[in-house]
C-alpha cells in the first residue's frame, strides 16, 4: 500500500461505514470560545465534500447545538453519513471511581431519554451508534445498561453502541470487550498520549473491536499553532488547563516530535498519520472549527504512510521521554 487506505472502513460488527479521517464536534458545538453557526456549518459542508463519512457528536457539545447543527448540514447537503452520538453521565459523574453504582450514573430512564433527545435534535428515525461518554471498570458485570441498549437496537433506536473510555483510562471497558458485550470504543490516542496502544489495542485487535481515535491532535497541542505566552479565549475550556507549567511541557513535547519531522509538512497531518498507522485504529476523529482545518485533516489521506523508522523514534521518544506524566485533555486522574 503507497498511501494511507482512502476508501471507506466498516465501524463495529454493524458494519457502519465511515472514512478512515471523520471530525469531532466537540468545537462546533460550543466549549472552545465563540464559534458562528456560519463557520461551523461551511465545515461541516466542506467536510462532506471532501469525502467524509463520520462525524462524531455528544448531546453535550454545546447543550444539542452540535447536533442540531449536523443536522441542518445533512438537510442542505441533501443526504446524511454515519453519525455517533453519545450519552452523557447523569449529573456529569466523569471517570467515576471504582464501586460506584452504574444505576447511580446511567439508570435505564436517562439512557432512553437521551437516545430519543438526540434523535430529535439529530432529526433522524434511528442512530447509528450510541457511545457511553464515560466509563468505569467496576461494571464489568453489570448488566442492566447492555439489557436497555439491546432492548433499543430491538425497536429500531439504534443500530449498534459502544463505550468512549475516561481520558486518562484508556482500559476501562477491557472487561467488558472480553465479554463481547461491545465492538466499538472510542479512546485518546495522539503523539503525546501513546497509552491506548499498550492498554487497549492489543485487545481490542484480538476481538476484532473497532478504535475511534479521539484528541489526536492532542486538544490542539499538534496543530503546529501553539506558542509560549499563548492566552485561550475565556469561554475556551483550556484556558483552565493548559496554563503555567502544563502548557511549558506540552510545548516543549511537541517541539521534541517537530525536531523529527518535516517542517514542510503541517505537524497536523503528521500527527493524524501517525494515529492512522496503528493496525488497532478504524478512524480518528480530529476536531474542527473552520474549512482550512478540515481541508488540511482530510489532505493527511493523500500522503503515504509513516515510515517505519520514523514511527519507532516517534514511539520510543515517547515512551522514554514523556509517558510518565500525561495531560493532553480535559479530564485527570480523580476527576469525579
């Protein structure tokens, strides 16, 4: 193979298609500073012109904006590609510790309400797939979740689901993928958080589980636009993150990789292609607020593959480097 596979993949057991690149909404929903509908709706459109087949959404991404959003674009564009939403925990219980009740977190009553609300905002007669937007390992031998999204597959609310683990515990579900309990899982996996690739994909390989690749550009960090004195927008989530010391290290991490790499090549492109050189990983679903970033994710496709050499170093420097300590997103270890 010469170029990264440019035709569609099959997401899950489903066999949904999608694109190998998709992109998340997280941005155009809301949550990263201002975004006109305007320009959310211009990338949304630019993205399905240039071949995407899946976007990736949250009832949460701006209170249904997001969704509401993808749905006037299906309805201009004339037809529609696979959609994953997902399904909030009640009262924003994130990365709930161990022992915490799953009825506490997902009761049946939220998980139906949720499905039928995005049905609504998304204006579609069934979803595509439906992820738990958060996980805990405890719940392995739960039951009553899979029993409700079985009995919504039965009545036509929902093709297939699967689970979006926590940011920082990429292994959450394992328990549940050895008991066949779901095929899709969506994990952090960029340059600067390699933890899926030890801790979920070897699994997820043995089981024939499909990977979304989500924050493969690490929040924004591997856009190549970061800088030292750098201020987010007040309403942008990471201004409450990446500030002081944890910004000085992630730029300091990214410019370890760029030391590697063509300075030719948008470091976005590269760090998507390195996400997609995975054999785990079915699509990554980099974020996206304007055409230029979609026009420059979905230009990753027409480039060959890393090369193999060039994937060990990015490994290794990892690994060696940087895997002791990492934060590449919202959530943290003991976030409740």
């Amino acid at each position: 193979m010469t170029q990264i596979e440019h035709s569609t993949v099959r997401i899950g057991k489903a066999g949904l298609i999608g694109s190998r690149i998709g992109i998340g909404t997280w941005a155009i929903g809301g949550g990263w500073g201002p975004q006109p509908e305007e320009q959310s709706l211009a990338a949304l459109h630019e993205a399905l012109e240039m071949g995407c087949r899946f976007i990736d959404t949250a009832a949460l991404y701006g209170n249904g904006r997001a969704e509401r959003l993808i749905a006037q674009a299906f309805k201009e564009y004339g037809s529609r590609v696979t959609t994953i939403t997902k399904i909030y925990p009640l009262n924003y219980h994130w990365s709930p510790a161990t022992g915490t009740p799953l009825a506490a977190i997902y009761p049946k009553e939220h998980i139906v309400s949720q499905v039928e609300e995005s049905l609504r905002r998304l204006e579609m007669d069934y979803l595509d797939a439906v992820l738990f937007q958060t996980w805990c390992p405890s719940w392995s031998e739960e039951t009553a979740w899979y029993e409700t999204m079985c009995g919504l597959q039965q009545v036509g609310k929902i093709r297939t689901f699967g689970i979006s683990v926590s940011d920082h515990r990429p292994d959450d579900a394992n328990e549940v993928i050895e008991a066949r309990c779901v095929d899709i899982i969506e994990a952090p996996y960029s340059l600067l958080d390699q933890r899926a690739s030890s801790r979920l994909f070897p699994l997820a390989q043995q089981y024939g589980v499909s990977i979304i690749a989500r924050t493969p550009l690490a929040s924004g960090a591997l856009t190549g636009t970061w800088h030292h004195g750098m201020k987010f927008h007040r309403q942008d989530w990471r201004k409450r993150v990446f500030r002081g010391e944890l910004l000085e290290v992630t730029l300091q991490r990214v410019a370890r990789f760029q030391s590697f790499i063509d300075p030719a090549v948008p470091l976005a492109q590269i760090a998507l292609r390195f996400c997609l050189s995975h054999p785990a990983v079915t699509t990554v679903i980099p974020g996206v607020r304007r055409v230029e970033q979609v026009q420059c994710n979905l230009a990753a496709l027409e480039s060959e593959p890393l090369p193999e050499d060039m994937l060990q170093c990015l490994t290794e420097v990892w690994q060696q480097e940087m895997s002791a300590q990492v934060r590449t997103s919202i959530g943290e270890e003991g976030e409740g």
